[in-house]
C-alpha cells in the first residue's frame, strides 16, 4: 500500500480587474479581504457537527459513563501508559476496550519519545518535554508497569519523515514539524537504510543505558508493506528504545518491575500487531496468538524479574570484594 499525502493549497479564484487603472496588488488585498469575510460569515460546519457529537453523547453513552467515573472516584488504576500518534484515525481506547481510569494515553506527531541524549548525558537528563515528563508522572509517581509504544501504518508524520530523508532540501527550518521528525526519526532512518539495503535481515537494536532490553527485529520479513510503512514499524522500535535512554526509568527496568511493549495498527484493516523479541517480529494479536503472546511476556516477565535479582547478588558480591580489598590495604 503506498503512502497517501494531502496537499493543500488555495482554491478561491481572484476576482476580475474591472478598472485597469487600479492597481493589481489593491485588488488582490481587497480579494483576500472579502474571503476572509466570506469565511467568518460561513456556519461552523465542523464544530456544528463536534457540538452534536456531544449532545448525542449526553443522550446515549453519558450515564454509562458516570457509573464508570463513580467505580473508580478519585483511584483511577491505570494498567498502562501508551505513547500513540494524534492521527485521527488512531482510536486505542476503541480498539483496546478500554474503560474510565484504564489507560494513560499521550498523543503526538508520529508517537515519537526524544531521547535522553537530546538534553544532556544519556541517563543522567533533565528533560523538558511532554514526553519524558509523562513517563516519570505514569512511573515514577503513579506506579504504571507496562508502557507501550504504538505506531500504525500510513503515518502523516512518518510519511513527512521518509520525505525529508528523500529530498532534503524540502526541509523547511521554520516548520516545528520538520524538525520534530528529523530530530526524533533520524535513528530510524538509518535503520530503515540498513534494512533497504540488506532486505529482511536482523536489525539490532540497542540500548546502552538499560542493555538487558536490547533485542534484535526483522521487519516485514515478506516485504508486503510500503516503504513508509516499514519506516513507521522502524521508528515504534527506536522509540522503545528512546524510552529506555532515560535514566530516571533504569532502577525500575533493573529491578525488572517495569515492561515496554511495542504495538502496531493497520488504519486499513483494523488489525492490530505487537513487537515479539522472541520470534524477533510483528505478530497479529489474534484469538490463536494470544495464548502464546501472553506465554512469551510471562516468561519475559520471569526473566527480567531473575535478571534483576543476579543483578542485586553481582552488586552484593562486588561491594563484598571491595569491603575486604579496604581492609587489607588498611591492615598492610
């Protein structure tokens, strides 16, 4: 499927020149002026239909809603965080079934997560963005376990991205866009090179500050999807790995008490995918794969949850071998 672009442009025609003594650019300004007026007289079509968008709510889904708001009253217990794209078409609370309190859910161009290094010192950060802040908030101070990053396929942001990377010098330095997606992509630009190049082989991807999630992907290994495509599930892996980069999450993945997940949507099907590290793929979350998806994160579970106490003995021993290493230097 090839990715879809919109253009927009002007489509109001000029008016003619009645009097050729006029100046052009005066009958220009004076066209431009009468359009805009023309738009504020014109009904708010749009916002007509968001306003009874909500009436229809008060009548149909409200009071169902307000039975969830009391379950929960001020205790929401949110299971996950999910960084998604703001793409209208992306609706994760639909297509998770997800309820009042579920989910934390942040949206934005292309579900991208700078990265640490894009403040200072990877791990060692302050960072100031959306983003970050949303992840100590959900981890740090709200207890969430399971963050997931999600993409999907024919992404407007995406699509900018690979554009950028085809002809740079479309890049507009004025455009916050451009440079949201140059900034936070370019990593998986250059991953999807590698896979360009070398066709369906593994890629690696890897985290320095937190090595134990570091894993290897082999994406679209039948080469079925556009190129864009293969991009966006690119970049949902980088982002994980974004995610990783920020120190202040390290305790929390060490002591494994916290997992990242991966999920890809299909605007087009409706199918909905999630990243395997063990078949090092995307697999169709389906009623015969969920068993064995759900199989596979339990033993990451264990995994991680023994990581983390080998982990605790290696620290324990060395700070036992450096304790006797004081004392005979002392006693010498």
């Amino acid at each position: 499927m090839q990715a879809r672009r919109l253009s927009l442009g002007c489509t109001c025609p000029l008016p003619r020149l009645r009097h050729r003594s006029q100046p052009r650019s005066l009958i220009i300004t004076a066209a431009i002026a009468r359009s805009n007026a023309q738009w504020l007289l014109l009904p708010p079509a749009n916002m007509d239909k968001i306003l009874r968008g909500v009436i229809s709510y008060r009548q149909v889904i409200r009071k169902d809603l307000i039975k969830q708001f009391e379950q929960i009253r001020d205790h929401p217990n949110p299971t996950a965080v999910m960084f998604t794209c703001m793409d209208s078409r992306m609706l994760p609370s639909r297509f998770t079934q997800s309820k009042v309190g579920d989910i934390f859910i942040v949206r934005n161009a292309g579900n991208m997560i700078p990265d640490s290094p894009n403040y200072g010192i990877p791990g060692v950060e302050v960072s100031v963005t959306t983003e970050p802040a949303a992840l100590e908030l959900a981890v740090k101070r709200g207890g969430i376990r399971h963050v997931i990053v999600c993409g999907h396929s024919d992404c407007k942001a995406i699509n900018t991205l690979y554009g950028l990377h085809q002809c740079p010098k479309v890049f507009d330095h004025e455009s916050p866009m451009d440079h949201w997606v140059r900034r936070n992509g370019y990593k998986s630009i250059k991953l999807l090179h590698e896979r360009l190049h070398h066709g369906p082989q593994v890629l690696r991807f890897e985290s320095t500050v937190v090595p134990s999630q570091s894993f290897d992907a082999i994406i679209d290994p039948f080469d079925k999807l556009a190129v864009e495509d293969k991009l966006s599930q690119i970049n949902v892996l980088q982002q994980v790995m974004n995610v990783c980069s920020h120190g202040f999450l390290k305790s929390y993945f060490t002591a494994g008490q916290m997992n990242i997940h991966a999920l890809w949507f299909d605007v087009y099907t409706g199918n909905v995918f999630i990243f395997s590290r063990e078949r090092k793929r995307y697999v169709e979350i389906t009623e015969d794969s969920v068993p064995d998806l759900l199989r596979e994160l339990d033993r990451r579970s264990k995994y991680m949850l023994e990581h983390s106490k080998e982990a605790e003995r290696q620290q324990e021993s060395e700070e036992v071998a450096e304790e006797k290493q004081k004392q005979e230097v002392s006693q010498s």
